[in-house]
C-alpha cells in the first residue's frame, strides 16, 4: 500500500473510542460540567512558542581517518549567522546502530483461553524494519554509460547488505520503474536492471550552437559576452554561415547579428528546459523525502546523478528540501555517477570538435570545466546539509555505496533561535566551527532562509505527535505498559487487541474549578513488515479529575485505553504513542504481531 500524507490523514481522523477503566476503585459521580471558555484559554501549550524560529543543524565531524569522532559536547562548537555568533539552546547527540529496536510481542488470546495451562513463553519476534534507504537515481540528468556503471555497482551492493532489519526503495527522476520499500532482493535487482538514461534535452551536438544549461544561462540571464561571441562564431561556422564572395562591414555586422539572434532564441529554450529538468529533480527529492517521512525507523536518501546545474533562482527552493529533510530526520548522501571525471577539451573521440576555430574551442573547454564544478556543487551541498556523505571523484563506486549508505557514527545536531529575525525569506549564511580543531575535518549546514509566516502551534503539536509515530525510539516521559493480543477468526480474517495501560502519577494537571485538567492523545498505528502505514487509530481522553479520584488512580495501575484492528494474517509491527496536552510529555512503545 503505497501512502503518502498518511500521518496527516490519521491525525485529522482521530476517534475518541474505547475508553477502560480496568482494576480501579469505582470512579468519583459526575460533577458539573466544565466551563469551555475556561478551560480554551489552556488548549496551546506554552513551549512551542520556543520551536517557532528554532534553527537546526546537523554537523559530522570526523578525524584525520574518516571515522566520525562522537566526545565533543556543546562547548566545543562555535555557531555563526552572518557572521554573528550565536548562542546553542539545543545540543544532541545521535549514535548509529546503538541496539536491536525493543518490541513487545502480541500473545495469541484463542490460545490463552482455551488452555488450562499457563501460556508458552512467545517466540522471538523477527527483526523489526528499523531501516529504510531510498536509492534515487538521476535518470534525467546522468548519461547512459554513467547510469549503467552505477546500477551495477548498487546492484552488487545491495547483494551483500541487505539486512533483516533493513528496507530498501528505488526512485527515479523520471518517475519510472520505482519500486517502493522491500527487502525483496531479487525485486531490487530487476528494477536496477531496468535503468535507463533519459534525458528531455539532447545530447551534446543536438543543438546549433550546442549550448549548455550552464553557458545558456551565462548568455541569457547573465548577459555574459565572451559566451555570446563564442557561439555566435559556432553558428556562423555551421548553421548560419555568411553568403560566399567578400563581405562588406556592414554585411558581416549583419550577420553577426543574425547570429547572435540565434543564440539568443537557442539559449532561451535550454535555460527553459533546464530549469524545468532541475525543478523536477527537487519534486522528485522532496516526493522521496515525504516518503521517508512516513517510514518508522532510521531515515536515508542516497542520490545518484552525475550533477546538475541550478540558476540562482532556485536556491530557497534547494534549502527548503534540505529543511524538509531534517526535519523528517532524513539523510541525504550521494554519489556522483562520473566516477573519475577527466576533461578532455574538446571531448573524446566520439565528440565532435567545435566548429568555429581554436579560439572558441579555447572558450567552450573553460566553460565546460565551470559547468563541471557547478553541477557537481548540487550533490556536495545536500549531503552537507543534512549530515550526509558525498562521494565522487572515484571509479570505484561500489565502494562508494557503501561509505554513503552506512549511517555517520555520531551526527551532533545544534539547534538555535535568531534573534530578531525577520520573516523576510532572506538567505543567512551559517559557519559552525569547533574552539579547538585538532585536525578534524567538520561538516556542516551552510545556511537557511528565514521563513516568510509564523508556523501554527496546533500544527506543530500534530507534527510532533505524528513525527513520534513515525519512528522506532522509545519514549518514556510518561510511563506505559503496552500489552497485545490477537484473535485469528479465518484463514483471511484476524483482530489485534491494543492495550496501553498509563500511569498518571507523573503527568502535570492543571487545576481549575476543584478538578484535575489533563488531555491525553493515545495514538496507535499498524505497519506491515516493510514499514509500510496500514492503519490508525487516535483516541483523546479528557480528563477532569477531583482530587479524590486522582488520588486512587494514582496508587493504581492508572487507566487502560484498549485499541481493535481488524487485520490480515500476516507480520504487523504497532507503534503506541501517548502525549499529554499539559505536561507536553510523551511516551512511545514498539510492539509485533505475528499472525500465523
């Protein structure tokens, strides 16, 4: 089931349902009922007003070897915003493949019940999906030989590393032959098999002057000369030569200007399609990050392309992906699909040589040179931003799949909030560095544009709920007991209890009118074993205690919430997420169903 949006749908659909009181003394007689208005003046938590222009950033730092150094702590960073220094309010630590996700394991109720004998200890759950990779391959922007040398290399990595508790996805720029999340490895290997160039600009020589994206946007956004005279003198060679015989001044000034329309008219259309192609690539990048935001574990893009170039105009966009990203806690590594890239002026071989004299070839070999590197800047700055790793310069790339798909060692992410920042959309460059360096190699985000709104506080409350269920950690602000069971029916019909049994001892109520105000959101949600959203279930419990009443719940087991699914028989993993509106704690627990 291939969902995107599907946290937000469930968030919107909630249900309050199911409510159980289990165990407990009888509760308190109904008092009157609250006034609303009172109580509306609580509904928005106060901390979020802190999360409204907090700034995060990951940073890798790694030593002299490569292997990222995990002892440094928040004193030892510097962080800059256009040049200012900056004071860090957030400072966190994250450590790859620390432990096996913890899970609770459903028991079987059929079998409970109609047993005199205590029930068998359950069998060892398989491995939790706790890893999902989305390989997206520049299909639009790579060369064919270039595409074929990096499936194969991807394919022989993807043999020898797929894990149990990893998920693996191919994308393409073009859209075509995607195959969502798997550990299917023979599904994995027809879709890399199936990869093919293809491009919507031709190739080099298609074009009269054959133009770039690059030196295109020189001469038409750029008003840039030396481009202009470059390929007029290309048209003139071969397009659109003068008449023979001898030419007056004006005659040749004629035809120069013919040329120079020419050149114009051509690199209107290839700044046009090359935007297009670049702004499809980022809605490619930002459908792939969607995606990854909805699966329950760890979180990686890997690119592969070999670059594109990218106007000026599309930067905010650039940095909105890479602000998408980290806050969906995705990484993006990429591979540059060229390998070793050796410029040979004028092309190999198979190009054919420039017309237009050496002068022009002289032009078009600098110009391709700068094209080089600013396609190349694209790959370097995605993977920088969001604490990836950017391979390149290299042949052998299925070593490079597995330098960008193993996840950093230790990624320190900082947070800070500007001041006085002004909701203009302007860029601020970003420098993080460390007090004392000691040769290490840091890697950082390198800046952000300031949001043009002021976010919504109900909408980051959703998004912190729905960002829990979406993840394997555990949480244990509140404290929660997750217990399942299931009810096998037929051989096509099954029903999976979900019980959380919460402690109200450490939640913080409000006190209004005599009474104990507390809202809880008890959120669960059913994944199949690829990680894939099935189903959801939201239930609000409103509490307005006397302080009798919570007093008795206190000493007790607290309450019980019980959540029915009706499912398939199959592999389930349930992520149980509970939060309190007043406390703004959260609990989060892992569960597996295995249905035979």
């Amino acid at each position: 089931m291939h969902l995107r949006g599907a946290a937000a749908a469930l968030l919107l659909a909630g249900v309050i349902a199911g409510l159980e009181l289990r165990g407990q003394a009888p509760a308190a007689p109904t008092a009157p009922q609250q006034n609303t208005a009172e109580m509306s003046s609580h509904d928005t938590p106060a901390t979020f007003s802190a999360k409204v222009n907090l700034v995060m950033v990951p940073v890798v730092v790694r030593d002299a070897k490569g292997k990222a150094v995990g002892t440094l702590q928040k004193e030892d960073f510097q962080l800059f915003d256009k040049g200012k220094p900056q004071v860090i309010s957030r400072f966190s630590v994250e450590k790859a493949g620390e432990s096996v996700i913890p899970a609770e394991v459903a028991t079987d109720e059929a079998a409970i019940d109609k047993s005199d004998k205590p029930p068998a200890p359950a069998s060892p759950a398989a491995p939790i999906a706790q890893r999902f990779v989305i390989y997206l391959f520049d299909d639009v922007h790579t060369t064919t030989s270039d595409l074929i040398q990096a499936r194969n290399a991807a394919d022989r990595h993807l043999t020898e590393s797929l894990d149990p508790a990893t998920r693996a996805a191919i994308f393409t720029t073009s859209g075509q032959g995607n195959v969502d999340f798997t550990d299917d490895r023979e599904q994995l290997h027809e879709a890399l098999m199936k990869l093919m160039a293809r491009p919507t600009i031709g190739g080099p020589g298609s074009e009269c002057p054959d133009l770039t994206y690059y030196m295109a946007d020189l001469i038409y956004n750029k008003n840039d000369t030396t481009a202009l005279q470059a390929a007029a003198a290309e048209v003139q060679a071969t397009c659109d030569p003068p008449p023979p015989g001898p030419q007056t001044p004006a005659m040749a000034q004629q035809a120069l200007q013919n040329a120079e329309i020419i050149v114009q008219s051509t690199a209107s259309r290839v700044v046009n399609l090359g935007e297009r192609d670049t702004r499809l690539a980022f809605t490619v990048l930002e459908g792939a990050i969607r995606r990854l935001s909805a699966a329950p574990g760890d979180r990686s893009l890997i690119f592969v392309s070999s670059g594109f170039f990218m106007q000026d105009d599309l930067r905010q966009e650039e940095t909105e992906i890479m602000d998408r990203a980290i806050r969906a806690n995705v990484r993006i590594s990429s591979l540059n699909a060229r390998g070793l890239y050796t410029l040979i002026p004028g092309g190999d071989a198979s190009t054919p040589t420039p017309p237009g004299g050496p002068d022009v070839l002289t032009i078009k070999t600098r110009y391709q040179t700068e094209n080089a590197v600013a396609e190349e800047g694209i790959l370097a700055e995605l993977a920088d931003g969001t604490g990836g790793r950017y391979f390149h310069n290299s042949n052998d790339l299925k070593a490079g799949f597995t330098q960008v798909a193993a996840s950093p060692e230790f990624v320190y992410v900082l947070g800070f909030s500007p001041q006085n920042l002004k909701l203009d959309g302007a860029y601020h460059a970003l420098k993080v560095t460390l007090k004392m360096s000691h040769g290490l190699d840091l890697q950082a985000r390198r800046g952000y544009y300031a949001p043009k709104h002021l976010p919504d506080p109900e909408e980051d409350a959703k998004r912190e709920i729905q960002e829990a269920l979406f993840s394997r950690d555990e949480l244990q602000d509140i404290p929660v007991e997750l217990h399942m069971q299931f009810f096998k029916s037929s051989d096509v019909a099954a029903k999976v209890a979900v019980l959380a049994r919460i402690s109200v001892k450490n939640l913080r109520f409000r006190k209004a009118d005599g009474r104990n105000n507390d809202n809880l959101t008890i959120l669960s949600g059913v994944f199949d074993r690829n990680g894939n959203y099935i189903t959801g279930m939201e239930k609000v419990v409103q509490m307005r205690l006397l302080d009798a009443t919570l007093e008795r719940l206190s000493s007790s087991a607290g309450i019980t919430v019980k959540t029915n699914f009706d499912v398939m028989p199959g592999s389930y993993v349930i992520r149980l997420v509970v939060r309190d509106s007043e406390g703004q704690t959260m609990a989060a627990r892992n569960g597996v169903v295995e249905i035979p």
